[in-house]
C-alpha cells in the first residue's frame, strides 16, 4: 500500500482550524449531526438511477455528486475527515466508524495514526473538554463522566486525569447547585417521597450515597425540616 507522503503537514495553533481548512477537501457543511455526519452518496452506495445508467454502461452518478475514492487510504481519509467536521472525535469513535464501512484494517491503521500525529486525533483534549462541558452543563459528577468517556473508548489513564481535575469541593458544590434548582418542583410533596427524588436525581448524575444524603439533609435542614426527622427517614432510604 502507498503511504500518502503527498499529504499537508499541519502545525498546531491556538486556535485550530477546521479539518476541511487544515486538509482543503472542500467538505460541505450539511453532512454532519450530532452523532457524527450522515454518509455521503458514495458511500450510501449507488441510486436507482445509477445502477440503470451503469447498466447502460455510464459511470456517472448525477449532477455535482463526487466519485468515491479508490485507494482505501484515501477512502478512510476522506470518511474521517467528514466524521470530524464540527466535532471532535475519539480514536475509537473513528476505528469503529471505518470498520463498519469496511475499510481494510491496514489503510484505518495509517490514516488514524497521522491524524493522531498532527492533531486531527486528540483523546486527552477530547476528555478534557468532555468532563468541563458535561459538568457544567449537566451537573454530572466524576462518576457518570468516566462512564460516558468509557463508551467513547477513551483510555482508563486519560479518563482518570480528565476526571480528576474535578475535586471534591468542586462536585459538592455543584450537587449543592442542582438540589436548590430542584428544591421548588418538590414542594408540596411528602417528606419520604420528597428525599428519594432528590437523592435518586443526585445518583443518576453520579455522585455517590454519602455525598447526595448528605447535600439534601441540608438543603431541607435550611429550608426548616427538623434534622432529627430527616435522619430517620434518610436512614430509611
């Protein structure tokens, strides 16, 4: 197989530009979602009306559509470089994404590594940005951001330094954040069952037991519950 040494080197920058700018493949922009961009008509395979012209032995594909690439190196090129265009992406994300498109293992191997090399491919930046949007964003805690950067095939070592940027204090403080926002759509409601939507919202973003009973004792303890009636009904849950 020929290594594509025709390629543009790339030089990282403060502010990275878009792959289509680092690469010029003259990506469109309506090609993409929020999972990743839809296939292109080469690789959804042919339409009707091309299988008929190519049985009448035309090659075409219909106005301004672009003929899928050959070489299976600059086939996986072109597929990664439309999975990045508007969001980034894990190694994994992009390894499995070329295997179900079939695309000989060698050729995947090639292209993911020189995306790696100049940038295109950045698992630690990856997570990084994951665990400082989804904390702020979502409220998630340590916990539910390793899980969710697991599922990506992100590395346990680059999860543990991405997650660990957040401290203890940091995670409390926002649990804390989350039950005051959820304080008022459970008045009225009684006591136990009050507790257990508070401290189940806390666990299903992945803070632990200790931390979620401990946050709602006090928002109620602050609201007028009495502490003594809040420990037993917490002890209870």
């Amino acid at each position: 197989m020929t290594r594509r040494s025709d390629w543009p080197e790339y030089t990282p920058s403060p502010e990275p530009p878009s792959a289509s700018a680092r690469w010029g493949d003259g990506l469109s922009a309506d090609i993409q979602d929020s999972d990743g961009p839809a296939p292109s008509r080469a690789e959804a395979g042919p339409s009707r009306a091309s299988s008929r012209n190519r049985g009448r032995g035309s090659d075409e594909r219909g106005p301004g559509a672009e003929a899928e690439p050959k070489d299976p190196v600059e086939r996986a090129r072109a597929i990664c470089l439309r999975l990045l265009t508007g969001t980034p992406r894990t190694r994994r994300q992009l390894a499995d994404a070329l295997r179900k498109r079939e695309v000989p293992e060698e050729a995947a191997e090639e292209v993911l590594a020189r995306f790696e090399d100049v940038g295109l491919i950045d698992d630690a930046a990856f997570a990084a940005a994951w665990v400082d949007s989804r904390h702020h964003s979502r409220g998630l805690a340590r916990r539910a951001l390793a899980r969710e950067l697991r599922t990506k095939g992100v590395d346990s070592t680059v999860i543990d330094e991405a997650v660990g940027r957040l401290d203890s204090d940091s995670e409390e403080e926002t649990a804390r954040a989350l039950v005051a926002r959820k304080l008022r759509s459970t008045r009225g409601l009684d006591r136990e069952k009050r507790l257990r939507r508070l401290v189940g919202m806390l666990a299903r973003k992945g803070y632990s037991e200790g931390l979620a009973l401990r946050v709602v004792r006090r928002a109620l303890e602050e609201e007028g519950e009495d502490p003594e009636i809040l420990d037993e009904y917490l002890h209870g849950l």
